[in-house]
C-alpha cells in the first residue's frame, strides 16, 4: 500500500491557495506542518460547544471540557507508549519542554558534573544546556559531528563517563535531517554513566515514525504539537515517573498545589505539580486531534513517502550545477538542506516564495553547527506527508530561474 497523497492533500485546506499568484508548493515542514480539517474542526467544536476552564467542576461544561482535556492527554500517552498518562505534561512547545528540565537541571548539576550534547543542536537545547551549566559550573561537552552530517558515534561514546550527569540530544536535526541512533546511544549512556538522565529533543522525531519513550529508555521526550499536523502553542514533556515526580516545580501558582497558607506550600500529584495555572485547553485538544488523525496514517507508508521525496530531491540535486547538499548522513528524513554556489541563501527564499514555493533559509536556529559547516546558512526544502514529487521537480525549476536571474 502507499499513501494516497492527493486524498490526503484535500484534507488540508490551505494547500488549495495561492501565494504571489502561483499555487503554494509548502516545503516548509520542518518549520511547521500545515493542519488537516480534523484538527481545525477540533479547535472550532471545542470553542463552538464545550469552552470551559477545566479542573474546576462545577458545572456541565466545566466536567465535559475536563474530560475532553484529559482524554487528549490519555491520546498523547497511548502514541509515544507512556508507561502511565501522568507521564504527560503539557507545555507550550519543545522549547518550553526542555527549560523545565534544564531549569531543574541547573538546581541539581554541581561544578565538575558534565551534560552532553551534539554539534548539531537547535538552539533550544543548546542554550538551555549551555545556561544550566553556566549556573551550576557545570561543564558542557559536544559531541562532534562527522562531515556527512551523522553524529560522531565513536566521539559520543569516549564523551559518556561517569562525570556526566545529563546527556541531550536530538531525535532527528532539524538543520542537516540526520536521524539519530537514540535507542543505541541511550544503551552507552546507561552503561558508561548509569546515574545521567537523557532527554530527547523530539521536535522533529515525532511526525516521522513511531515514537516509543519505553523502549528508547529516554528519562525525557520533549515534541511541539505544531510539527504534528496540530496547533502552534501546545507541546509535550514526557518524563518517566520516578523522575517526574519530584522534579523541581517551575511555575507556581494555580492548579498544581495541594495545600497553601500565607506562608507556605505543598505542591499536587503529576501532572498537575508541574502545569500551573489554566493550561492551553483547545490546543491539548488540537494536538490530540492531530495524533488520532495522524495515527490512521500507515507509519511504513509515511516513511517511504518522505524518502521517495527526499531521494528524488537528492538525485536533481546531484546534476544540478553548483547545488551542495548540506548534511548526507546515510538516515536521515526528508530535510533537503543545501547552498547553491554565487546564490545566498535569503535570496534564493525570496526569489522562490515570488514562485509560489515556500522553503526556510537561514541557520536553522543552528549558529553552532553553521560554524562548524563553514556556512553563514543554508537554504532548506523540508517535505511532508502531502508534498508531491511534481512539487520536488518545481523546486528545482524555480531553482533554475532564480540561477538565471542572480546571473
Ligand atoms: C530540533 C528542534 N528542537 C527544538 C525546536 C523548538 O521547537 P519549538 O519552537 O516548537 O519550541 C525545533 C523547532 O524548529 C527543532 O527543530
């Protein structure tokens, strides 16, 4: 079976319009992935039938807005294979995710325990990383890349030692696409420094196969519902329990106390301790749209799409003069990063975007591993479930003209 893309682009609205008079040709996904009507339909049943403020049930819509909310996190839980749904907390996004852990990170670490990352974070879980040691004089330790793009798994195991107390890393490279081998790479880590926590930056891991927190052995999962097909504003931290449950709390106030006097208080049971104040009640109810409806999505079929995509993006590429690909490690999702020689990067996004085609130029929120490339940015095509491979060969047309008009 393969996925039937044209049915699938149907059921996202926004792929019907134009932009600049031409037909959008979205290639922007790594960036955020457009929503299909289901979870537009969610975020509008929500407002139009139930709006209400949950865990405060005095009424009706309170209860059904309650129940409806806590459903989407039992959804959540069920899709990345939590071990229970108090494992699930809500949060704005993988940024916000991550500063919950490295925040509670940085109270714990002292001066001479190492966190572990990779040459090739984003910066939200590079600078978080970086600030907690800094607060804690802690040192931080990089683990290089090879020039292909795929971490340097050899470097990453004589990194791991028993000074390391945290080791974050990303899923898959939001800049280059590598996907890494974070079920291996977590074994080292168990191994080499049994007492390190491992977080996971799943930003870009979720929308691109199964996800499964127990058998990656992961202490932290961290996703932003907006990479999923799901709203912007809503996002993930999953932690295993043990680790959850008495994890610094961040935000104080409503929702998340058990008792409080004047002077002092006792904060809630999980989830609740650490989801203060009135959460993003539509958005938990989007993300969860987004997964129920991404779930009847064949995931073998999700992959062989992107990677026709991605391969015949690479094959173009390959005879098309002056294109260097950025970033060809031998996993990778389809994240087509590349410069073309003569042509900055910001140009080719402008001259593009006149042509209707969408794509992110710039360093990714990567000014590390830029450096480390020895280029200021790159332009990126990052393809999804509905792009099609006339829309790979427009790319490479618009390419052509905009060649022809930097000349
Ligand atoms: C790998 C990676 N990590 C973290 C983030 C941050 O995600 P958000 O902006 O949704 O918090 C992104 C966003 O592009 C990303 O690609």
């Amino acid at each position: 079976m393969s996925l039937d893309v044209q049915a699938l682009r149907a059921e996202f609205p926004i792929l019907s319009r134009e932009v600049h008079g031409k037909p959008l040709v979205y290639l922007d996904n790594a960036a955020t992935t457009q929503k299909p009507q289901a979870v537009i339909d969610a975020l509008v049943d929500f407002y139009s039938t139930c709006n209400s403020n949950v865990h405060r049930g005095a009424h009706y819509l309170s209860d059904e807005a309650t129940r409806r909310y806590e459903h989407a996190r039992t959804v959540i839980a069920e899709f990345i294979h939590a071990n229970a749904r108090e494992e699930v907390i809500w949060t704005s996004g993988t940024t916000e995710s991550i500063n919950i852990v490295a925040k509670g990170m940085a109270e714990r670490l002292q001066a001479g325990d190492e966190v572990v990352v990779t040459e090739m974070e984003h910066h939200a879980n590079l600078v978080t990383w970086q600030q907690a040691c800094k607060h804690a004089g802690a040192v931080l330790r990089v683990v290089p890349i090879l020039d292909n793009g795929a971490l340097d798994e050899a470097a990453f195991a004589s990194t791991v030692n028993s000074a390391t107390k945290f080791v974050a890393m990303p899923h898959v490279s939001n800049a280059l696409g590598t996907v890494n081998a974070v079920q291996a790479l977590i074994q080292v880590v168990r191994k080499q420094a049994p007492n390190a926590l491992v977080l996971i930056d799943g930003a870009q891991g979720i929308a691109h196969g199964n996800v499964d927190v127990q058998a990656l052995d992961c202490d932290f999962y961290a996703f932003s519902g907006h990479k999923l097909f799901g709203p912007t504003g809503v996002g993930v931290l999953w932690g295993r329990r043990s680790v959850l449950e008495d994890w610094p709390v961040w935000l104080t106030g409503g929702e998340m106390i058990a008792t409080v006097s004047y002077q002092d208080a006792t904060w809630g049971a999980l989830p609740n301790r650490l989801e203060a104040g009135t959460p993003n009640i539509a958005g938990a109810i989007g993300i969860a749209a987004a997964v129920t409806w991404f779930q009847q999505l064949n995931v073998a079929d999700v992959q062989a799409h992107e990677q026709a995509l991605l391969q015949a993006a690479v094959e173009r590429g390959a005879t098309f003069e002056g294109l260097k690909l950025i970033g060809n490690a031998p996993n990778k999702i389809g994240v087509y990063s590349f410069n073309l020689t003569g042509a900055h990067p910001a140009d080719l996004g402008f001259l593009l975007d006149r042509q209707g085609i969408a794509i992110r130029t710039g360093d990714h929120c990567a000014q590390p591993l830029m450096d480390r490339l020895g280029v200021p940015g790159t332009a990126r095509a990052s393809f999804s479930i509905y792009n099609t491979l006339d829309e790979v060969e427009l790319l490479f047309r618009g390419l052509e003209k905009a060649r022809d008009m930097l000349a």
